[in-house]
C-alpha cells in the first residue's frame, strides 16, 4: 500500500475518482465489502479500507491552522483517562484534529465543548467533523473561552491556546475535583508560564511530556526509519484539578 496515494472519497453514484496510476469508478465499488481490491482503469490495483480517525485528520480535513498531530493527541487522552460519556473541555479548537479524536472517544453518550474565538477556524472545524459523522457530539461556542465558561461537573480539560494560564484560573468552577488538564504548547516559555502558575493552585500531580515518534520504513530488504517525520511538535503539560480554600492566584 502506498500511502502517498491514499485518498478519502464519499460514494456518488456516476463519480471518478483520479489518480496518477489511472482512474477508478466509483460504481465499481457500490456493494463491495471492506478489505476488497479494485481495479483501476489502467489495471493498477487498489484496496477498499475503512478509514480510521487518523486516516480522516491526516488526509481527509481541510486545514487552516497548525494542528495537535495524533502522537500527542493519543498521549492526552490517555492522560486524560476519559472515555465513552465523558464530557470534555476543549479550547482553541483550531482545524478541529484534537476535536475529531475526543469526540470519537467520548461517544454518543458523551460530549465536547469546544471554544474557539475565530468565527472562519470554527466552520472549518464543524465540516471537518460533519466529514466524521462526529459534529452532533460537539457543541462549538464562537467566542474567547477567557469571558467565561458555561459548562460545570465535566471531566476533563483540554487547552491548545497561547496564554492557557488566563484559562486555568477559570477550571475549577466547570471540572468535577481530581479532573486532568492538558495543556498543549509550541514554546518552552510557555511550558515555564503555565508551570509557574500551576504551581500557585490549585493544581497537583504536575508533569511535562515531550513526544517524539520515530516511525519506520516497513520494508525488510531495508528496514530503517523513514526520510522525512515529524518529531518536535510542541509541548503537553499535564495537571489535576483538587479542592483547595485559598483564594485563586490572579
């Protein structure tokens, strides 16, 4: 399988789709079950998989903005520990790839409430989960999440903002007490920030992630890792919301 020439297609009755290995007929493919092999119109050959969520963020979003890559998206949700009918924080939903994969976890039991203050991120974000099937698992609020958050007794906080200090301040009236907070940041100088107020309150069990995937070249006459990757993205802080009765450090 040659994943540079994996595409994502909706089914339409008369559609082609092409590719530089010849052009495939949609009608060809009405009918048949996951797994099978097509024929191009060159006689290439090609496979029918059912795309994952990977495969849709990766291939299939339309993207306007960087985005959290699902090497750290994996490592925040299982951080998180959230799962089918939790209900989640998110903010600075951007292109919506962090979006996607919380909304996928949480199922239709659960739900995510993402803020985002750009009016033009926010209508990418809902076609690209529509894309998914996911939209109806999230409620997305136009608007700077720092004016205040509606939401109480959720879960879990997920923040990929440039000042997420403004933000923490805010969490303890929306998550239940013990709830986890991801924060996502490109800088060391914010990882440094959000620690120094981390470390007023009232937050505990404090840690700092660096992720790094190196994948390989999966060929056994030459196994070696591949040419290009993607390594250094950013940052994930990772904290725990407890009750304390000092006051909030401003």
């Amino acid at each position: 399988m040659d994943e540079r020439r994996s595409k994502i297609f909706r089914v339409r009755k008369g559609d082609t789709i092409g590719t530089d290995k010849g052009i495939l007929r949609v009608d060809d493919v009405i009918g048949k079950e996951w797994g099978s092999e097509v024929r191009l119109s060159t006689g290439a050959k090609a496979y029918l998989l059912k795309p994952t969520p990977v495969d849709f963020t990766m291939r299939g979003f339309r993207r306007v903005t960087q985005v959290i890559y699902p090497k750290d998206s994996s490592l925040m949700v299982t951080l998180s520990g959230i799962g089918y009918g939790s209900r989640v924080l998110e903010s600075g939903i951007g292109t919506g790839f962090l979006t996607a994969i919380l909304a996928h976890v949480v199922g239709d039991a659960g739900h995510v409430y993402a803020y985002e203050i750009r009016e033009e991120f926010a209508r990418v974000a809902l076609r690209n989960l529509s894309m998914m099937g996911l939209a109806e698992r999230v409620t997305v609020k136009v608007r700077d999440i720092k004016q205040g958050i509606d939401e109480e007794g959720l879960d879990a906080a997920f923040l990929d903002l440039p000042d997420p200090w403004e933000v923490l301040k805010l969490l303890p009236g929306s998550l239940k007490p013990s709830s986890p907070v991801l924060v996502f940041v490109p800088s060391v100088n914010q990882v440094i920030k959000t620690l120094a107020w981390l470390k007023k309150g009232p937050y505990v069990d404090v840690r700092v992630y660096e992720n790094i995937l190196r994948e390989y070249q999966p060929v056994p006459e030459a196994l070696r890792p591949q040419t290009i990757s993607v390594t250094h993205t950013g940052y994930i802080v990772f904290a725990r919301l407890v009750r304390k009765t000092e006051d909030l450090p401003t």
